[in-house]
C-alpha cells in the first residue's frame, strides 16, 4: 500500500479500502475487510509522513500501539 500511495500518487483511501476488501474475500473472512453493520470492526491508523502502523484497534480494542502489541 505503501509504494501505491507514496510513489504512484493513489489515494490512500482508495488503495486501503481495495486491499483490505481483496485480501478478506481472497481468503474467505466475510466479517472482515471493510467497515459496515455486521463486519468485525478493525481500524489502523498510520502515520502521516511514512505510512507506517501508530495503532491497530481490533473489535474495538486496541491491538498496536506505537509498534507494541498490547494485548494478545
């Protein structure tokens, strides 16, 4: 997702909603992949200058914060 934003111009937006929606179907997770009634709710947030994992929030908890899992 990195390269598609960082160095071909696509938006963000666009590049993860595709991603995350392909991989879920690809590997079977219905609930997963996208943010709507009845999904498994899963939110990252990436930092604006590199992209890279600030947090994870899984099922409305958090997963990452800083790099650091902090539940397993």
């Amino acid at each position: 997702m990195r390269a598609f934003v960082a160095e071909r111009g696509f938006a963000l937006e666009r590049v993860s909603t595709r991603a995350n929606a392909n991989t879920a179907r690809v590997l079977k997770l219905y609930r997963k992949g996208r943010l709507e009634r009845g999904c498994d709710a899963y939110a990252l947030v990436l930092r604006c200058d590199t992209l890279e994992i600030a947090q994870v929030f899984a099922l409305g908890k958090p997963a990452v914060r800083d790099g650091e899992l902090v539940f397993t």
